[in-house]
C-alpha cells in the first residue's frame, strides 16, 4: 500500500493552472525524485503534500486515509518539509533550533542538556560537528542546512521532504546526507526531494518524476534513465552541448592580477591573474577561501596584498565603491540575502547599477523603464509582468535580474559567483552563454563554482583553492575533475598538468 497517493490533482491561481492532474504514488521505504525547470511545478506540489496549500481538484491521502490540509496536521502525521529557504532562529543556539517548536521539558523548564545532547547525535549522524550551544548566527550556512535537516530527522518523521537540500553543501556534506537518507529509507522512511543536480538525483533516488508546465511528462526507475534524458525531459527537447564551444585567447593581456593576497582568517596566500578574452575558474572545497578573496578583490572585506595590478597599473587594493567605478563587477552567491531587492520591482533592481539614476536623488523613470525592458529582452527574463517583483520569478529568472544588473555598468572584470545555484538546466544553458559572449567580447571573467562540470565545461584556466591558499593551476586539455580534487583535497603527489603556485608544490 502506497504511504502516499496523489489522483488528478490540480492547482490553479486565478486562471493559471500550476499543476494539471498529478497522479503520483510514494511507497513506503522509497526516495522519489522531483526535476525540472523552475516554474514547473515540484515546490507547488511539494507545498500540497506539506499542507501548506491545497489543490484545486483531485485528492491525496496519506497512509490510506485524506492527507492532511494543513502544515500543523501535515506534521502530526509526520510530514516534515525541509525548505530551501531556512526556518531557523538565528539567535538561538543549535539545540534550540534543532527543537524549534518541540522543546523538551523537565517539568516547568526546558532540559537544555537534554536537547544538546540529542541534537549534537542528530547532527553527528550527517557528518557535522557543529557545537550544539553555539549561536547560529555565528556558524557557516553550510552548517545551517545540516541543522534544519537534523531538525527534520529529529521529528521522528515517516516521509520528508526536501527542496533543493545539497544547494549550499559541499560534495563530503552531501555525500554524508545521501548516507543518513539511505538509514531513514532503509528503516521504512519516505523522502521526496528536488534537485537540479542530475548526478545526485541517479545516485540516491529509487524513482524519478520528470515535471514540465505542471505536468508529469516521465516517471521511471532512476536506474533506467541518463542524465541526459532526463534534462531533455524536463526541456521537452533534444538538448545540445550545455556549454558553449571554448575559445580561448592567445597570449591574453593581463587585466587583473594579484600577488599574495591575504585577508585575515580566510584567505592567507593568493596569487592570480586573469586576462582579456579570458575565462578563469577557481574551484576548492568548501571553506577554501574562494568567495573571501574575490570580495577582497572587490572590496568587500579587508585585506593586504603585495601587489595588486589592474590593467598593467599597480595600485592598492579598492573599496568597494572604487572597485565598481574601475570596472570590477562582483556577481555575488547569494542572490537572495545580497543581490536583490526582492520585494522591489525589476525595474529598481536594475536601476541600483545601471546609470538609470538621475544626478540628484530620485530615479528617473523613464530611462530605468527603458533599460527594465532592454534587459528582459536582452536576458531572456521570463516575466509575465514587467512591474512584477524580483522576488516572485523562479530561480533561473531572478539570477539573470542579478546578472543584468550586474553588467548594467559594462565593466571589464566580471567576477561570477556560484553563478547557476539553484537554477534549472535550461537557465544554466543561458547562463553559460551569457558568460562565454563576454569573453568573446574582450570582457575579463572569472567564474567560483562548487559544480566542478561547470568549472571544466567553462574555463581556459583553473586555479584551486585549499585553506585559505592559490594552491595550483590548471589550463587547456590539462583541466579535468580527478586533478580538481587531487589539488582541493591536498593529495600528496605530484599531478600531471598542474603549474604549482607559491609553496603548494609538494
């Protein structure tokens, strides 16, 4: 018997239907897998089976009986949703956030060392070892997501779901959810998850549900499906090479470079360069120091240098305003918290950069207008409404609001962050175009990812990263991932292709 059984479900706002008859079931003991494009319709259903909205027509029940209609009723039957978006206290400690709403008591007084000990258990159990009595605030927002995913399993959950969970965690941290998952399935437990990482998806799910404009289109054993024919599931056709053919430069004139660069706690030796025409990537592992030297570069945190050059000029290192106006642009990995204003217009998004503001204090409107409209044209922004606000697009959407924004300025270093998290296949595609045409165009770029497809699949060349150091370098047919990690990860040996920086060479 199915835990759960969606029939012809259906959701629609208004006149817009989201999803269009949903027939879905969920086994006991099983790992279902949501894809497909943002807008597609996973967290519409994923909301329903949470009780945090309810369909339109159709009926679901869980555990043989009418699924519950509301969040509260949803995790009384064990229903417990992981969101991409956290539901965390962050001035409470780990154990009180872990037991966020179901505090154990000892009489009139919560059992604090009660709660420390089975949330440090919980979290132990996904690999992490963050202090229970700390402050959230204080710790990474890798951390944060170990945490609301140990909040989950500690709710003695029978089905989970999960939207987007891997988004902020390095591949070890993953690899240590995808084990604990594997324990809850094996003792009977239920997972529905959504992710755009494909690999993840064939590794750790039993099933897959392919959705496309609010439809499931494909619904297969994970086994039985590639990669590929998933992602051209979820587009509806035939896709070509995701990434762009590489043209490299040759013999590039440098336009940043930056000798032993430090700022303090994260980044303690970094030398680089990137020139025009150029496209460099730089992988690491998680805490590498990746995102801390690139917001130094740009001002955004203090740092020293021994030299920094800019378009074969020494000079010291910017503040951020000046970094801007030499024509330094850092597209940052956090949207959300960083890049947008997401209750505000498109149109006030983009003015932030782009010149549409006036020499006084107000914005003038006709040309933010003119430039909103250029630039939903230009980046393929889908948006049905072009006062609409940043925060209501999908995914893919708001990262090319970001990337416009970002560009508005016409700067000749674009330094992209992280640029396709939590964007579906069909926006990375864009995504990456957008990038290799600024390369064509004599544009500087470099490009932080996690996805170290991305890294091989877009970069000339490749600097790694491991504790707070520039440690090798990597170009041409010599860019591969085995290599990648060797340099991440410290292996002790000497690697082919690599041109050791500083003292890494071992």
């Amino acid at each position: 018997m199915a835990l759960l059984s969606l029939k012809e479900v259906t959701k629609s706002y208004g006149q817009v239907a989201v999803l269009k008859g949903i027939d879905l079931d969920v086994e006991p003991g099983e790992v279902l897998a949501l894809v497909g494009e943002n807008g597609a319709g996973k967290s519409t259903l994923m909301r329903i089976i949470a009780g945090l909205a309810q369909q339109t027509a159709g009926t679901a029940s869980f555990d043989d009986v009418s699924a519950p209609t509301s969040l509260v009723g949803a995790e009384a039957a064990g229903i417990i949703m992981v969101h991409q978006e956290f539901c965390l206290a962050p001035h409470l400690t780990v154990a009180e956030n872990v037991f966020l709403g179901r505090e154990v008591r000892k009489g009139p007084f919560t059992d604090t060392k009660i709660m420390q000990r089975l949330a440090k258990e919980s979290l132990a159990r996904l690999g992490s070892s963050a202090n229970p009595r700390a402050k959230l605030k204080d710790l990474p927002v890798s951390d944060w997501q170990l945490i609301e995913l140990a909040k989950a399993f500690a709710r003695n959950p029978r089905l989970v779901l999960m939207d987007e969970p891997t988004a902020v965690l390095s591949g070890t941290e993953a690899e240590r959810l995808f084990e604990r998952v594997r324990e809850f399935r094996a003792a009977g437990g239920s997972v529905i998850f959504t992710s755009h990482r494909l690999d993840e998806v064939k590794e750790i799910a039993d099933r897959v549900a392919v959705l496309r404009d609010g439809q499931i289109v494909r619904l297969e054993r994970a086994s039985q499906l590639s990669e590929s024919q998933m992602a051209e599931a979820m587009v509806g056709r035939p896709l070509a090479e995701i990434f762009p053919a590489k043209c490299p430069p040759v013999n590039p004139v440098e336009v940043l470079g930056i000798n032993n660069l430090a700022s303090r706690g994260f980044v303690s030796e970094a030398t680089l360069s990137v020139g025009q025409g150029e496209i460099l990537g730089v992988a690491g592992l998680v805490g590498s120091g990746r995102t801390e030297l690139f917001e130094a570069i740009c001002g955004l945190r203090s740092a020293t240098c021994v030299e920094f050059r800019l378009n074969g000029t020494v000079r010291k290192l910017p503040a951020a305003r000046e970094a801007w106006q030499l024509g330094i642009a850092y597209l940052t990995e956090d949207r959300k918290a960083k890049g947008l204003l997401l209750g505000k217009p498109l149109a006030v998004n983009l003015a932030l950069t782009s010149g549409a503001l006036s020499g006084r204090t107000w914005i003038d409107k006709k040309a933010e207008r003119a430039k909103l409209l250029d630039a939903v044209s230009a980046y393929d922004i889908r948006t049905g409404d072009i006062d609409t606000t940043a925060g209501s697009l999908s995914g893919g959407n708001q990262q090319k609001v970001l990337i416009a924004k970002t560009l508005a300025s016409d700067p000749n270093v674009v330094i992209f962050d992280e640029p396709t998290r939590g964007v579906d296949i069909g926006a990375k595609q864009q995504i990456y175009k957008i990038i290799a045409d600024l390369a064509s165009r004599g544009k500087a770029i470099v490009v932080v990812s996690s996805e170290m497809q991305e890294v091989v699949g877009l970069a000339h060349r490749v600097v790694v990263m491991r504790k707070g150091k520039a440690v090798g370098e990597l170009s041409g047919d010599g860019i591969n991932e085995g290599e990648i990690i060797r340099l991440a990860m410290g292996v002790q040996e000497e690697l082919d292709n690599v041109r050791y920086i500083g003292n890494a060479r071992r």
